[in-house]
C-alpha cells in the first residue's frame, strides 16, 4: 500500500469526526432542553396537585367553617383559614361565598340567595393560572 493511501484514511477519519461532532451540537441541544422542559412541567404539576388539595380541603370543612369565612371576607377576599400565608411560593388563595343555587329570589345573581349550606369554593394558584372552582353543599 502506498503512503498516499493511509494519507487519504485519515482525512476520511478527521471528516467524519468532525462530521459527528457537528451533528452532536443540536441533539446535545435538544436534550437540554428537553430537561429543561421536563423540570417546568414537573413544578406546573406539583402547583396543579397543591391547588387541588386546597380545594378539597376547603370543600370537606364543615358548615360553620364555611359559613365563618364566607361572612367575614364576603368571598372578594382570601379566606385565612384555608389560603397560605402571604409571602409563600404560589400561595394558594382560597375564595369562598355564599351560593344562591335556586334563584329563589329571581335576580340571577348567585351570591345574594338565602340557600342554606351552598357555598362557592374556588382556589387559585398565585402566579400560575391554576384555578379551581365548584359550588359545594356544606355538611
């Protein structure tokens, strides 16, 4: 075998290195982030399950919790018994009021009825557009 014969493999040798470390550029890129993305949907799932507790958590107090918080914040501000304290990451806020599920007195208006243990729960997630909302019958 002549000399210009094993010149020429490895120039093939340093192409095709060279040819795999340009390729391995973007798929190294595209892991990245794709970890990345795992991570944020990763904390998106733990606000979504943390908001959802809360809501459930609202929804089994009894009569007297809710009707105490529905009086005292009117359902237009954070219920204290039930949201996280300020300061706290994605605090959870829970609203509650007053249900009118009847309409009973006609004015289409849901929280000015007299419906006796009907209260609207929602819950929402600071910062992350998580929100939870139903309207429950109180035990």
């Amino acid at each position: 075998m002549s000399t210009r014969g094993k010149g020429f493999a490895y120039l093939e040798a340093l192409v095709a290195a060279m040819l795999i470390a340009v390729a391995l550029v973007p798929a190294s890129d595209a892991v990245r982030s794709a970890l990345q993305q795992a991570e944020i949907s990763k904390i998106q799932v733990r606000q979504h399950y943390r908001g959802l507790e809360t809501f459930e958590r609202a929804k089994a107090q009894p009569f007297s919790v809710l009707n105490s918080e529905a009086s005292s914040t009117g359902g237009t501000s954070p219920s204290t018994a039930l949201s996280d304290a300020a300061g706290t990451d994605f605090r959870r806020l829970a609203y509650i009021a007053r249900h009118d599920i009847d309409n009973a007195d006609a004015d289409d208006d849901p929280t000015t009825g007299t419906d006796n243990g009907y209260f609207r729960v929602r819950v929402l997630v600071d910062g992350t557009g998580i929100t939870f909302d139903g309207v429950v019958k109180a035990r």
